[in-house]
C-alpha cells in the first residue's frame, strides 16, 4: 500500500504547486512510483507546472464520475516512466467532489503507487478538506511571514482533528513544513521571519527551506519543475528536501548566518 | 412495604442542586438590567433561563418590596429567573412580601465569601456559590490561592471532578470548552484558539489565542501559562484585551486571576 502525503498551506501563493511538482520529480527520481494530483478542481494548475498541460483529455472528476477508468485519466511524465499526473478539472467546480469518489480514486492510487502526492488548493474548503482528508503525511508550505503561518496553523488544526486518520483514531498524521520563498538576507535585517520563529509558532519541525530564487518562475512558466535545474539553489534545496522526506539525513543549506529573528528582536530573548 | 399494596401519587425525595446567587452590590434597577444582559448574553448557552437565587444582603440602597418585584421583571427580561430569596434579615421579610421561598444557603456559601478573589464589586456579577453541591470545580484545590481546610462542617466530602486534559498544539480556529472542570492542556494554544472552562485553565505551553476561566461564573477561576502572551483572557466574563503583552510578562510564566473584579496577571515564581 503506497503513503499519501498532502502538500497543503492555507494561504494561496505559497508555493504549493511549484513544491508538489519539485517533490513529484524528485520522488521519481529516487525511483519510486508516484502519483500526483491536482485537487484545485476548476483552477488547474499542476499540468502546467508539470509541462504536461497538452497531454490532459481526462481529468480528476471525469474518473470520479465514471467517465473513464483511472488509467486512462493519468497521465505518464516525459522524463520519469514512474511518475503519472491526475489533473484537475478545468470546467467543473469543487463540489463535484465527493467523499466516496475520492476515497475511491486515492485507495486505487495506493494500490498501485508508492507515494501518492496530493497537491492542494488555497483556502480550508471541500478541495483543500479532501486533499488532506486521507493523509498519512503532510507537507505544509509556508512563507516566513505572519498571515502565511497563520493560515498554516489553522490547516495544521483542522488536519489533526478532521481529517480520515483523527477520525478513525489512528496515529496522527505526520506534519512536515517546507518554509519557501527564504532570504537570508531579509531575516539577518529582521523584516523576514526565521526558521526558529516559525518553528516555534507552529510547533512542527521544518524539513526543508527553499531560498527566493528567480529560477523558481522560469521553471513554473517552461513547465519544467525547478527540481530538475541543478545549478539553481531552490532545485538543490528541494532535492535536500525530498531525501529528508525518505528519511535520509541532509545538513539545512542556503541559510546563510543564523541572526535573531523579527519577533525574538520584537520581544526580546 | 406498602408499595406492594399502594403506590403513592409522590414521592418527597431529598435532592441537592446547584443554584448560582445573584449577589447584588449596587441596587440600581437600570444598571442591574442592563448588566445582567450584558453578562447573558456572554453565555447564554449557560446562563439563558438559569434559575438564580437573589441575595440583597449587601444591597445598596435597600430595596423596598416594590423595587424588588420590580427586578423580578427585570431581571426576568434580562434573561435570568430568580426563583428564591436568601434567607437572610433583609432577603426573608422581602422574600415573604414578592411570595417567594426564602432559602437558606448552605455552609460552603461562607468559604466561598473568605475565597480571595472577592466577587465584582459595583457589579451584579452572577458570583456562582455552590451551597451543598457535591463535585463543582470549586472544589479543586487549583481554584483556591491559600491553602485552606477542607470544610469540615460540608455535608459529604465532594469527589473531584476530573480535568479535560488535551495534548497541544490547540490550533487557530479551535475551541475547546471543558464543562464543570478544569482544563489542562500540555502544548501551546495558538493565535486564533479559544480555550474555555468552567473551572481553571492551565497551559503549558504558550498562550497566543483566547483563555476563558470560570465561564460560568466562578470568580475564583485562574489561568497558568508557561509562555504569556494571549490576545485575550477572561475570569468569570471579565477580560482583558491585549494587543500586545506588556513587556514585563511577556513570554514569562504567569497567573491571571481576579483582583477585585479587575482581571490581573502576575509572573511565577520559579
């Protein structure tokens, strides 16, 4: 039976797609079979990212609706044969999820993936509910700013009470944060929140820092995930990322000098 | 037996119940109303309707039976249903002259009156007393600040009431309420969270959300925290708002408690 982690956030504009692409790829190439899915039901985004936006004939709802079977729904990755792509919807809206269509679709994806990876939309509505509702994992993309680690907190609580593991009294779901869009440069001049800062609000250890980098947009707009860019520090970063999620241990890199952070400098100590 | 014969209509049992006095200060019958909305209307899952005894014993000026009928109305209006009197010299003639029953209340009224938190001043505060009520968080140890004997001349030894203990994090956009006890929770509450219990609220953690002591209205509720620093807190529906914690508590370990019916905060001692 494969896992299903949740890229989640809260806040839009965080990053979660660009991390569910960068975490897909690098999953596959450290060979496992993964499936990714798009649950921003009517703003699909994942097979842009993915630079399979082309290639989608079937999507998500049609699979749950019974139009097609889910094999025909998914669509294999150029680069990784063990990497597959479940769209979104463009043209429907979320509520044609259903809690049994969904179950359905992710415990067939578990019998034949090892890791599926369910990339979330913004907000805590029906999209966002389902894509975390039958996690075993979560990553939670988070920006070192207030409103961003806010929203984060709120998901964090609502995964922990609400979601297919709490319900059935099983061991919590695993919580993971990937702090993204990290300058060094602005938390050493205290206007950026630090790792520290947000660890400690939160809660949750961090287990990966994506820097700001502009490498980042060319990715997304050349459909391809900024994983697969070696030179550029985000693609390194997120490779650092991925090997911590399969248990490896890798030293934090791209932080730069570790200064007091904005709310230690607020509040003192 | 007789009931083998002949089952009687009745039956007169000995019961024990839990009646909240309103222990009114300052006989202002405007004030009063409009005070004891405020405070309905705070909790009014728990306070809509509740029967309240009334007790004039420090009432100022002293009512004449008219005005106290007229509160009757009032505070009727207002949302609470006095269905006693305290049987005291100035609540037993008045409660004769409204055709009310005048009750007695019983030993533990006086410890909860020595309790120092002193019920609000210049205030119709619902001061919840607990005449012969076994098991109310009043009687954890944690409500009281000095220790004190247990009251011997109480009816029966009151079993305690069990806290609702809950691991942390308490995340933004939960809330928790634990009924009739106390609550413990070991990890922080974050900004956004309520936590709220009739008794006290312990924390061990930081405090960043809302924390509710004595939410039904015992004055003698406190709140601990290891790290200070909560948008609000609240004793028996007083609060405090803070925008930012002032710089002497925050981040400290803290008591909030009720000083005169002001709510006060003041770092542990280590």
């Amino acid at each position: 039976m494969g896992e299903v982690i949740v890229v989640t956030s809260g806040k839009g504009g965080v990053g979660k797609t660009t991390t569910s692409a960068s975490l897909a790829c690098g999953f596959a190439r450290r060979g496992k079979k993964i499936a990714v899915v798009d649950f921003d039901i009517g703003l699909r985004n994942l097979d842009l990212i993915m630079g399979c936006e082309r290639r989608v004939v079937y999507d998500f709802v049609n699979v749950i609706n019974g139009d097609c079977s889910l094999k025909q729904a998914l669509i294999k990755d150029k680069r990784f044969d063990n990497l597959s792509v479940l769209a979104a919807s463009q043209t429907k809206d979320k509520d044609a999820l259903t809690q049994d269509g969904v179950a359905k679709v992710i415990d067939e994806l578990k019998s034949e993936f090892d890791i599926v990876l369910c990339d979330s939309p913004a907000g805590i509505e029906r999209g966002a509910f389902f894509a975390m509702y039958f996690a075993d994992r979560a990553v939670v993309v988070v920006n070192p700013e207030v409103s961003s680690v806010r929203d984060s907190d709120r998901v964090l609580g609502i995964m922990s009470s609400k979601s297919r593991r709490a319900e059935q009294g099983q061991t919590a779901v695993k919580e993971h944060l990937l702090l993204t869009r990290y300058s060094p440069e602005r938390v050493e001049r205290g206007d950026m929140m630090s790792i520290g800062d947000v660890e400690e609000i939160l809660g949750v250890k961090v287990i990966g820092v994506i820097p700001e980098s502009p490498e980042v947009l060319s990715a997304s707009n050349s459909g391809v995930p900024v994983i697969l860019d070696e030179n550029s520090d985000a693609g390194q970063a997120y490779t650092d990322a991925v090997a911590r999620l399969l248990g490896d241990t890798v030293p934090m890199r791209f932080l730069d000098a570790k200064k007091k952070g904005f709310f230690q400098r607020l509040f003192g100590s | 037996m007789q009931g083998l014969l002949f089952t009687p209509a009745f039956e007169l049992k000995s019961a024990q119940m839990s009646l909240m006095v309103l222990a009114v200060r300052r006989f202002d019958l405007d004030q009063l109303q409009i005070e004891i909305s405020q405070h309905v209307a705070k909790a009014p899952a728990l306070l809509k309707n509740a029967p309240v005894v009334l007790d004039l014993g420090q009432a100022d000026p002293k009512p004449t039976a008219h005005q106290v009928t007229n509160l009757l109305m009032r505070t009727q209006v207002a949302g609470l249903r006095v269905v006693a009197l305290v049987a005291d010299a100035i609540g037993e003639p008045l409660a004769h002259a409204v055709g009310l029953p005048a009750l007695t209340v019983g030993p533990r009224r006086k410890k909860s009156d020595e309790a120092p938190a002193k019920p609000t001043e210049a205030e119709a505060a619902a001061a919840p007393t607990a005449p012969e009520i076994p098991a109310t968080p009043d009687a954890n140890p944690g409500a009281e600040a000095a220790p004190q004997e247990p009251a011997e001349d109480a009816p029966a030894e009151p079993v305690a009431v069990p806290p609702l203990l809950l691991p942390g994090p308490i995340r933004g956009g939960q809330q928790i309420y634990a009924k009739g006890r106390d609550l413990i929770i070991t990890g922080a509450v974050s900004a956004g969270a309520e936590v709220a219990a009739d008794g006290c609220v312990h924390v061990y953690g930081r405090l960043s959300g809302k924390a509710l002591a004595g939410a039904a209205g015992d004055v003698r509720a406190r709140i601990y925290c290891l790290s200070f620093g909560p948008e609000l807190v609240s004793i028996a529906g007083n609060f405090k708002v803070f925008e930012s914690a002032p710089r002497e508590i925050a981040g400290k370990a803290v008591e909030i408690y009720l000083n005169e019916g002001r709510v006060d905060v003041r770092p542990l001692k280590a």
